[in-house]
C-alpha cells in the first residue's frame, strides 16, 4: 500500500508521514498492525468530537436511508441544510444571520472575499502578513507568506498586507478598501492571540472608512477555543464569519456567514454570483447539525478551557519555551525547528500523533478532539516530556 501510495496519489510534501491507517475511534487511530495512536491532532482541528463520534456517525447513517446529492446548492429545500444554517443564526449576533454553505474552509473564504467586493463595491483587500486562509487562489493572494505564493503568481491585484496586532499599520485601512480578512487567532504564525483589544481597534477601523471585517474561523471556531467562535473572547463581531474545519465533525465543509441582506448581493447582478454543486449536502451537513448540538449543548466547551489547563501544568520542560493559544487551540515552541521535529517523529513512534504548524517551524500542535479526556492529556503529555528527557540528555 505505501508504494501505491507514493506512486499513484498527489503528495503535498516530499516526506509524508505514511501511516497506513485501519481504523479510528474515539481519540485514537489505529494502523494496520493495530497499533493504537493517541491523536493530539485531529485532523488539523477538524475532528472536534473526535473519531466516528456515535452522534455523527448516526446522523451520517440517518440522512444516507434518505437521499444523497439531488441537486446543487440553493435550488432544493434539504433540512439538514436548513437547520444547519438555523442553528448556527441561532447562536451567533443577529447580524450573522444568514449561511452559504460550502465544501471547504479554503472554498469559505473565496465566497467571502468574493462578498465583499459585490456588497462594497470596491477591490482592495488588506490581509495580515504571516496569515493562511487556504490554498486556493483567492486564499493564497491573501496569505501573508511570500515562501508559499511566489511559485504561483501573478495571483489577485489589490491586495495589502499589515501586521497583526500592530494598531499603527490600521491607517492603511482606507475608503478604498473592501474588506480586512484576519485569523481570529492566527494559527499557521504560531497560534497568535489578538491583544491589547486589537480586533476591537480593527472594528473601530473599518466602521470608519465603510470597510467590512471578515474574521476566519476555520480553525478556532466551533467549541475549540472554549466559546462557540473565537471572536467571542475579544468583544468584535464580525461583517462576515468563515468557518470550515470542525464544523463538520471529521466531514469536509465550510461555510461564509453574513447578514441576510448582504448575502442576497449574491442572487442577483449577476445572478448566481457564487454557486457550488455540492455545497449544503445533505450527508455533510447532517454531520455538521449533530456536530453543533452536541458541542453547544453539552459542558465540551467549559471543558476546553479547563483542559487547556491541565496541558500547561503537565508541558513544563526547559525544552519548551512557550504554549500558545486557548482552549484546545495549543502549540507547545521549543527552542528549534530540528528539535520540534524530532519530538514529533519519535512520539508517533510511540503511539502518540502531533504535527507541525504551517510557518512557525519550532511550534508541536496541539489541537486533539474536544472529546480527550484528562487522562487522554495526562498520557500524551507524560510521552511529549520523556521524549524531550532523551532529547536533553543528547545536548
């Protein structure tokens, strides 16, 4: 199977890591030799209840006795679309009231930058540099990372960048621009928080030159970092919210969210403005509806906050020099990228599953299912420090 792999499927790097993968369950994925693997990953943040959550699982099994795809988005009235799209109006501010959903996180943010520009009227959008939003074009002309966009220009005119949280680079910020896209928290940069009410002075901005505030949520949303949506911690609500990642429980999804009114720029002059075949469907987005209940009906949100605790108690080694993030949205720094990455090759080696972040090469990710328990932590982490000790004892 490794040879069919490296041979016949696209591969995204030189070296992957190749696990072959029999089956998963809980916080756990297991290879074809049974070997079980405690996932500190989840899927980059994607499975927020975990593996074949019983609950999605259901929902998926449910909706299949139904009917699949019949038709594409926005023509057929499906009810896991529609109380998917009900559900998060329902917990979000009453000026996001109105959902597109999509297939991806990356696929979100095209249709929300596409939104701005038909709902202003104007081009320019400001990014943040050291941002990611996604890989497609439209994505990659606002990720703020050179390293990663060269090989593919010319990609989208009109498009600036500014510093994260830095308030002096706001008065690029102009009657000019469209839309700010930011990270609520920035993930591939090293899980960096807003602070010093930095979202809250972007807001202010904004509303002064008539611009729109998209706030991409594909990562922090949905329970992980201990509110529904990550914007919620540092008082700014977004014109338009993207979210993607665990909002489909281990399925693919995404979704741009706005206000009804705003939204409608999209039905007409031109018509059809922004169009899926697949977006909404019905399999996904029962998994999605599942996800969502059980996530804002249940303690896993408290729980994140908590747990996030517990990981800061447990990770203390003079080898780890910071953790960053909230919740479950963590990344442990050591003091180089050739020692990150030593950690997390000998942890899969013992049964423990980490990654890298996409720019901050010294950051081990932490982002396991909402689901882990305090002894699923405290296992992890007892791994993370003996492999760091053997680290230490080499230097």
């Amino acid at each position: 199977m490794t040879s069919d792999f490296l041979q016949y499927q696209a591969q995204t790097s030189p070296h992957p890591l190749a696990m072959e993968v029999s089956h998963a369950e809980g916080c756990y994925v297991y290879d074809t030799n049974n070997k079980a693997y405690l996932d500190f990953v989840a899927g980059v943040s994607a499975c927020s209840l975990g593996h074949r959550h019983p609950k999605v699982v259901n929902a998926i099994k449910n909706q299949l006795d139904k009917y699949m795809h019949v038709m594409v988005y926005g023509e057929y009235i499906q009810e896991p679309a529609v109380e998917l799209a009900k559900i998060l109006a329902k917990h979000l501010p009453e000026s996001l009231d109105c959902t597109y959903l999509v297939n991806s996180g990356t696929e979100a943010i095209e249709g929300a930058l596409k939104l701005a520009r038909r709902a202003t009227g104007r081009s320019q959008i400001i990014a943040a540099h050291n941002a990611y939003h996604g890989n497609t074009m439209g994505s990659m002309s606002v990720m703020g990372y050179e390293e990663r966009k060269q090989a593919f220009r010319p990609l989208i005119p009109d498009i600036n960048f500014i510093t994260f949280n830095n308030t002096e680079d706001l008065k690029q910020i102009t009657y000019k621009t469209a839309a700010v896209i930011l990270e609520t928290i920035q993930g591939g940069a090293g899980f960096i928080e807003p602070h010093a009410n930095y979202l809250t002075k972007v807001r202010t901005r904004c509303d002064e030159v008539g611009a729109l505030l998209i706030l991409d949520e594909i990562q922090p949303g949905v329970g992980r970092t201990g509110k529904l949506f990550g914007f919620e911690h540092y008082n700014c609500i977004p014109d338009i919210l993207v979210t993607g990642k665990g909002l489909g429980g281990g399925m693919p999804i995404g979704a741009f969210t706005a206000s009804k009114a705003m939204m409608q720029t999209l039905q007409d002059r031109p018509k059809l403005g922004h169009i899926t075949t697949f977006g909404g469907h019905p399999v996904i987005a029962a998994a999605a509806l599942a996800t969502v209940k059980e996530i804002t009906e249940s303690n896993l949100m408290s729980e994140a906050l908590e747990k996030e605790q517990l990981f800061r108690s447990l990770l203390v080694h003079p080898l780890i020099t910071e953790i960053r993030g909230r919740g479950l949205m963590l990344t442990a720094l050591t003091p180089s990228a050739e020692i990150t990455t030593e950690v997390i090759l000998k942890a899969q080696a013992k049964g423990l599953i980490l990654f890298w972040l996409l720019f901050e090469t010294k950051g081990i990710r932490l982002t396991p299912p909402l689901t882990i328990t305090n002894d699923e932590i405290t296992k992890g982490c007892q791994i993370i420090i003996e492999i760091l000790d053997e680290i230490s004892a080499k230097l």
